[in-house]
C-alpha cells in the first residue's frame, strides 16, 4: 500500500497566508497541515509516501526529509508545471510498486477512518474507491450519483439549487481515494489531466468499476481563510476528534507548553494559547481565538488566528 499527497497547489484562496508558505505547510496549532496527513497515514499502516509537490516545494522537502523522523518513507515528485490532480498523481508513477495507491488533496480535515476505506476497495474488487460526503447545499460541489449498490453512475458538476433538488443527490466528492495504478496507463504523461472531468468518467465510460464510499466523518475544505479558522475552532470544540499537542485546562481552553497565562486573564472556550506566550491580568481572550506561539497579549483579543509573535501590550 502506498500513499499519494498532491501538495503542489499554490492556495491563491488562501492568500495572504501563501504568499512565502505553501498551502499545506500552513499550521494548524503551530504544527503543519501535512503532519496530520503523515500521521494518519502511519496509523493506518501506509508507511510508503509519495509527495507530489510544486509551489515553494523545498519548504516541504526540507521539513519532512525522507521521513525517516515520521516513521515513514517519503519521495517526492516535482511539478514543474501544473499538471491538474491526475496528471500529479501520474508524476510518481515511476514509484508506484503495484499496490494500491491512497490518494489524498492536501486541504481537506476529514478522520475518515482509512482502513474501513481500504477494506470497502478491496471487498468490491474495483478499479477506484472515492470517499464520498454529504453536504448540506451542493451548489458550490460536484455531485456524485449513486447506484443502489455504491457504484459510482454519473459526476455532475456544482448543480442549481433547482437541479440539486430534482436530482435528490447530495453525496459530494471528499478529495480522498483509493486507486488501482494500472489506471494512469491511459494519463498521458507531463500532460495537464483531471480526475474529475477527465479520468474518472473515462472509468465509468469503459464500464470499470468505480465505488463511492460515503461517510459521516468529519469532512472540511480549508482552502480559504474563514474555513482555515473554523478548522481550528472544530478541533477545539471537540467536532474534529485532532487535539492540539498541549493541555487542556479547562473544558475547550487548550494551553501550550511553556505559556503562562496570569490567573486574572479571562479565557473563553474555545481557545489556544500557543507555546511561549504570556498573557497578562488585563488580558480577555475570546471564543475562537487562537493565538500563536512567542506572543505577548495583555488586553483583549477578538476571535481569529493571531500569527506567533503577536504583540498586544
């Protein structure tokens, strides 16, 4: 079994924070997005890790090495030039051993349990596994429809609320996969190609078996910075099960190491204070504040993500 992170993407929705720091690398609780990734693919026993990367690639190659300290192994494939989500996974395809790839975007927070996953792939015998999700308002999604028995039938790409309602569809792709590597034979190479538009309807075009896989994990696109703020306020609220590496002192007040925090400071759950910071007696830290490392607040802070080193005397 082998693991595919495409880490390439630019994150123009989340600028500023991407201007000199690549979308995956950005923290969640001082620590990069992609760690979580590694690790879950650790504990579910994927330790051979293909990283396709592209934009400021070598902030990525200079964190995780070869992976040795993750206790994984990881090799990357360079994207020159943007190749769209298929045609990156093709990239590694002179890694590939045989086994079955797990592909993953590297903005989406999910616990989707991997090997209920792999075990579901695996048992229907087919050519590709997409973790599917539901969503409330499809229209900003590409839906995909069903067959009574999980096959993948159709993809139809971000409906009007009219069309969702008629089509009684809201299962939405959930950027996690499991792909047999036999179906990049067809991906031309160095050539830009797309997963949705172009190889998985070539799939169901030539009547592979194509499984949707639909689960009611925890399931969020960070792409843009409300949603990478609300990714934090979920684990803090306990909604993402990912707690931060620190101590809860109270119910959702989530404390570092190193921090110190006077007892006349109020702090409202959910909240973190970051490593090394100090917070004052006139301090008042609100719900959904999450305040970065080395920071000096000692007055009160509205809700929101403050960068390490924050000075608010």
């Amino acid at each position: 079994m082998q693991a595919v992170i495409v880490a390439g993407g630019k994150g123009t929705r989340l600028r500023p924070l991407t201007y000199q720091t690549p979308k995956p690398m950005l923290p969640i609780f001082e620590r990069p997005f992609l760690c979580l990734l590694v690790e879950r693919c650790r504990a579910a026993g994927i330790v051979d890790i293909l990283m396709n990367v592209h934009y400021q690639a070598g902030q990525i190659q200079d964190y995780f090495g070869d992976g040795g300290a993750f206790g994984v192994r990881i090799r990357y494939s360079i994207e020159h030039n943007p190749l769209d989500t298929a045609g990156a996974v093709k990239l590694a395809e002179p890694y590939f051993t045989g086994a079955p790839l797990v592909v993953f975007n590297a903005d989406i927070l999910t616990d989707l349990d991997l090997k209920a996953l792999l075990a579901a792939h695996r048992e229907a015998g087919a050519v590709a596994t997409l973790a599917l999700t539901r969503v409330l308002d499809p229209t900003a999604f590409g839906l995909v429809q069903l067959s009574e028995h999980h096959r993948v039938v159709a993809f139809r790409e971000k409906p009007t609320a009219e069309e969702a309602a008629r089509l009684g569809i809201d299962t939405v792709n959930a950027g996690t996969y499991v792909l047999e590597p036999r179906i990049f034979a067809a991906v031309p190479k160095q050539t830009p190609w797309s997963f949705e538009r172009q190889l998985f309807p070539d799939l169901l075009a030539q009547r592979q078996q194509v499984l949707g896989f639909v689960s009611d994990a925890y399931w969020l696109d960070i792409g843009n910075p409300a949603k990478y703020w609300q990714a934090h306020v979920d684990i803090l609220s306990g909604r993402m099960p990912y707690p931060p590496q620190a101590q809860q002192t109270a119910p959702g007040i989530w404390v570092a190491a190193g921090a110190a925090v006077d007892p006349a400071a109020r702090l409202e759950a959910p909240c973190y204070i970051g490593g090394r910071c100090w917070v004052g007696p006139e301090a008042a830290i609100a719900p959904g504040t999450v305040l970065g490392g080395a920071s000096l607040v000692n007055r009160p802070l509205a809700p929101g993500i403050y960068p390490p080193g924050t000075m608010v005397p």
